[in-house]
C-alpha cells in the first residue's frame, strides 16, 4: 500500500555524506534535541529479509553464492560484490530504493507528530544517488578528507587500505556532494567541535518557518 503523503509537502530534512564522515552521530545528537531521524540504511537491512519481496529479486541477481546456510543473506559478501562493480551496485540500488522509500514515507505519517516541530531527519547514506534529496525540504551534508575517513574506516571496520579506498571510490566525491547542500557541516575534528555546529545551525533555524 502506498503512502498518501504529498512529497511537494514533506516535514523531511535528508542528512548524508561519505562513508565514516559522522553521519550516525549527527543524527545521535539531532534525536537528542527531539527530532525523530529515520535510519535508512536499518531499512534498507530490512530489503534483504527473507520475509521482503525483494530478498528473491536479490538473490536472483547475485546468485544463492551470497547465501549463508540457514537462507539469510550474507551481507558481508553481497557488499564486497558490488563495492567493487559499480554496474552491480546500482542493481542492487534498483531494486532497494522503492522499497526503502516507501518505508521512509510510512515512517514519516508514523511520526512525524512526534518529531520536535514536526520535523522528521532522514539519514540516508546514498540520498543524493537515490534521488531522495530532492524529496526533503533541506540537505544537510556531513563531509570528512578522504584521508581521515581512510584511518577512521581502517580502525572502526578493520578494512585494509585497498578495501577503504575501494568503499571511498565507489561513492560521491565531497565535491559532487557540496552542489546539494543546503547546510555543510565538516567533522574533521573532535565531537565537541562537531557539536558546537549543530547547536549553531539549529539556533539560527526558525522553526515557524524554516524553510
């Protein structure tokens, strides 16, 4: 069943950036202040459950090698595939998109009565690929060097050089992402840093009229 939201009128603000760039902890500290944030890629985890209809448009294309024993999805293995076959990636992308959306626009008429000023975040690591920013009132971009997320992403998920390069590769660039921003926030240092540009962004927000 579709959504009857009117998307020219969604209370949606998309957050996104590379990976590693802090967009987990921006939406942390967003829920904080009373904002409910949609997770899109918890959603897009949903995508690949047995009891979606797209795990079986999944495993036909990529094959019962993704496989684990008990029938699941070897998310590990999938996501090795196509981070290193853009033509792959964006199969995959084909097939996840709609239904995530659809699940986004579910949550949104869920809670968005809920959500400080009525306003609803959206975390979304692929929103600009997707088309969704053009969805969501604002875009706010979180963007880290290359270099700090290549350390970041070598220690947080023990990848190896080649692996982080090929995570980093195989997305946007800071510089195609700046073109979308409505607000820029850059987490190259320390979280108080990073905090302090929320509180600074959120404080010049008006909230009767935000947009």
């Amino acid at each position: 069943m579709e959504s009857e939201l009117d998307k020219n009128e969604l209370p949606l603000i998309g957050i996104t950036g590379g990976i590693a760039a802090g967009k987990s902890i921006v939406s942390a500290y967003l829920r904080k202040q009373g904002f409910y944030v949609i997770d899109a890629d918890k959603l897009g985890h949903r995508v690949l459950d047995p009891d979606q209809p797209s795990y079986q448009q999944v495993v036909d294309t990529f094959g019962t090698s993704i496989l684990n024993e008990d029938g699941t999805i070897n998310r590990p293995c999938l996501g090795g595939i196509v981070f290193n076959d853009y033509q792959k990636l964006a199969k995959l992308n084909q097939i996840s998109h709609p239904v995530v959306w659809e699940m986004i626009l579910t949550e949104i008429e869920e809670f968005a009565s809920h959500s400080r000023q009525g306003l609803v975040f959206l975390e979304a690591a692929l929103l600009i690929e997707a088309g969704i920013h053009s969805d969501c009132r604002q875009v706010w971009i979180v963007a880290v060097l290359p270099e700090i997320a290549i350390v970041r992403l070598k220690k947080r998920n023990h990848f190896t050089e080649a692996e982080a390069h090929a995570r980093l590769k195989a997305q946007l660039s800071n510089e195609e992402r700046q073109q979308y921003a409505d607000i820029w926030i850059e987490n190259n240092g320390t979280l108080p840093s990073l905090y302090q540009q929320l509180d600074t962004i959120l404080a010049q927000m008006d909230f009767h009229n935000p947009f």
